[in-house]
C-alpha cells in the first residue's frame, strides 16, 4: 500500500498535499453531519450519510486552497479539532429545532398524552407523539424557508474562520455568545409561545369542569378530563395551525443571520 501511494506521489506531486486536507475536510463535514438538523436524522441510511459527506468533501476542499500540512504537528490532531468544530456548527443549529419539539412536549403534556409514547430512532428514547408530529413539521418549515442553504453556507463559511491547520479554535467568532444565549433561552420562550393557545384553552376547560365539580359533586369531573382534553386540545391544534406554521417560519427566519 505505502508502495502504491509512493508512485501516487510521483505521477502526481500534489496528491499528499490534497489527500491531507481532503482527510481534515472530511472530518469537519462528518462532525457537522453528525449534530446538524436534517442530517443527524436516522431515518437517513449511514451510507447516504457517507456519501453526503464524501460529496461535500469532494466539493469543499479546492475552496480551501490547502497549502503543504505543517510536518511538526500531528495530523490527528487536525482530524479532532475539525471533528469538534463540524460538531460545533451542526449542533448550534440544532438547538432551533429543540425549540419547536419542546412546544410538542408541552402541548402533549397538556393534553394528557403523556403515556402515549413512541419510540424515536433518531435519539433512541421515548418521544411524544405530538412532539414528534411537530418536530417532523418544524424540520418540512425549515427545509421550505431555505434552512437547509444556511447551514450548507455555516460551514463553507467555516474554514474562512478556522481554516483546516489551524491548532486553536476561536469560539469567540465561531459562536456569537449572544446569539447563543438567545437561542437556549428560546427553546423555552417559543416552547411557550407555540403551546400557548392549547394551554389556556385547556385551562380553561379545567376552570369549568373544577366549577362543575362543585356545583355537581356527584359529576365524575375526574374521568371527564381524560375525555375532554385530547379532543378539545386537538380542535384547538386545527384551528390554530395556519398561525403555528406562520410562527414557526418567523422564528426560523429571525436565527437565519446566525449562519
């Protein structure tokens, strides 16, 4: 084999200069397939997810313009701290779509659908239906307002921040802190604001059948809820969906300068 990439080598003077920065590149691209929304889905068979990756690769390393790997560091190391950096990238714009699952949660939860959980393969733990339902929705939003071209753009942008040799990550100019803080502190506000509408809904549904308990005490109000609040909880998920679509695209849009 080390006979074969010698005469490699020599046929072409360039190849180790680029089969080492491809190697980085790929690195980086893995790490960012790995965490990012829509590639980390594991629906999506892992040889999809290779090629994907071996594409980009194959795509993004002449716009790195590789220059010879400095020989005094090993390149394991360059391997890594691409590896975290991808990681990094995919995993900021993951935190987005943890907000719109979180507004699943709690509508679930609201609606008294806690104990109807299913399976979801992408993190190997029990889910919610709704929040699975809305996770699925909010991924279809994102991919519509041009999601899927801003995370693409995060990482060519990458190597103009952190080219491909470069030993010290600066996270100062990777992250911005307060887009960061906005973003976490989000995935419980827009949670919030896209349950919102069953949430009062059922609230009020729980003050009338509490005033029904004490005007009717023999009214089994108790088995009446369980009744009530997925049935109520749903009509209110059809009537508000035009606007929760609407909400959804807004939120996307408004992180779209993160990237």
């Amino acid at each position: 084999m080390d006979q074969i990439v010698t005469q490699i080598s020599l046929i072409f003077p360039d190849f180790s200069r680029w089969f080492a920065a491809g190697m980085i590149v790929f690195a980086r691209v893995i790490g960012f397939v790995r965490f990012s929304p829509i590639f980390n889905r594991k629906e999506i068979a892992g040889l999809v997810k290779l090629a994907l990756a071996f594409l980009l690769t194959i795509i993004l390393t002449p716009l790195t313009h590789p220059a010879p790997p400095p020989a005094d560091i090993s390149p394991l190391v360059f391997i890594g701290l691409n590896f975290i950096v991808g990681a990094i990238i995919g995993y900021i714009a993951q935190l987005i779509i943890l907000a719109i699952e979180a507004g699943g949660d709690m509508i679930n939860t609201q609606m008294g659908l806690s104990s109807a959980m299913v399976m979801d393969p992408t993190t190997n733990s029990q889910t919610s239906i709704l929040s699975r339902v809305i996770t699925l929705l909010g991924l279809i939003i994102f991919i519509e307002v041009g999601g899927f071209y801003w995370i693409i753009n995060a990482i060519i942008r990458s190597f103009d921040i952190f080219p491909i040799y470069a030993t010290a990550i600066p996270l100062e100019k990777i992250i911005n802190m307060d887009y960061l803080i906005t973003t976490t502190s989000n995935v419980l506000y827009i949670g919030l604001q896209i349950a919102s509408p069953v949430l009062l809904a059922t609230l009020g549904q729980d003050i009338i059948l509490g005033v029904i308990s004490k005007t009717a005490p023999q009214v089994n109000v108790f088995q009446l809820s369980f009744l009530f609040k997925p049935v109520f909880g749903a009509a209110i998920m059809i009537w508000i969906l035009p606007m929760l679509i609407n909400v959804i695209s807004d939120f996307f849009t408004s992180f779209s300068s993160i990237y």
